[in-house]
C-alpha cells in the first residue's frame, strides 16, 4: 500500500516522505538508512501517515504537504492524533 507520512526528528523538525511500504521505510529510518534529512536528526518517530490509492497520488500528497508552513503540518499532525485518541 502506497502512503505518505510525517515523522518528527530528534531536533523536532518535521519530515515528509512517501513509501510503498511504511514499516519497511520506518526500519530504514530508525537505522539511520532512511533518508539523508533524518540520518542526522534521530530519532525519528512517525507522527501521522495517509494511505493512498496509487504511486502518483502519494508522490503528488507529498509535493503537496512539503510546501505547507510548519504551522499548518503540526495542525494536520494534531488533528490526526485527536482522532486516534477518540473511541469509535
């Protein structure tokens, strides 16, 4: 399943990525394989992930979600972490 997800650095900086396999893409991170950004800034936790349909439209989600301000992902992170913490 393809998706797009964020991760919060060890210096709280926030990353994203695409991956056609996110536990996978998470191990590569967490050993420091991930990613040139995040190789330096570990730890590395995911904070919110989105499943998509297709390769194209992870890889358009993430172009997109790069050019939001750093407010507006912690408000999409924040959102996300409210509706886990709901029961259903």
């Amino acid at each position: 399943m393809n998706c797009v997800y964020m991760l919060r650095c060890g210096d709280g900086s926030l990353y994203t990525g695409w991956t056609n396999d996110l536990a996978r893409r998470m191990r590569a991170h967490q050993a420091g394989k991930g990613g040139k950004y995040t190789r330096s800034r570990l730890p590395a936790a995911l904070v919110w992930h989105e499943d998509c349909a297709s390769r194209e439209e992870a890889m358009s989600r993430e172009w997109h979600l790069k050019r939001l301000t750093r407010e507006e992902k912690l408000k999409l992170v924040g959102q996300a972490q409210e509706t886990e913490g709901e029961n259903p």
